[in-house]
C-alpha cells in the first residue's frame, strides 16, 4: 500500500464512531473472522480510510489530467 507522511496523521472531518466499529465488527464476523476484537475491527476501519483517501486523489489527479 502507499503511504505517505500525511497519512500518519488522523484525517480531520471524520471519527471513527462506536456504530462504524460495531458494523465492522458484524461484517467482519461474517466475513471469515469470528474472533475478531474490537482493536482489529478499529485497524480495518483505518486502513479502508487510508485506502478511500488515497483513491480520491487519484482520481482527482486524473481529473484534471484528462481535461
């Protein structure tokens, strides 16, 4: 995955929120990981963020790009 030294830091505008962890944790559990805990379900969620913000720019990049 790319990272970069901005990455490190929480994103403002957005918190993890005791209903997205719980939702992850469901999914997770029925997705292949029943023992998952807590901590885990909170690491995905901030790896999928990282991921959502990384292809946001990208696609911004491309954007203006193709204009």
């Amino acid at each position: 995955m790319i990272y970069s030294g901005h990455m490190t830091k929480k994103f403002q505008g957005y918190e993890i929120t005791e209903e997205d962890i719980a939702g992850t944790l469901k999914y997770l559990k029925t997705h292949g990981r029943p023992n998952v805990t807590k901590e885990e379900a909170i690491i995905y969620l901030e790896e999928k963020q990282t991921t959502a913000h990384v292809v946001a720019h990208k696609l911004v990049k491309d954007e203006k790009v193709s204009k």
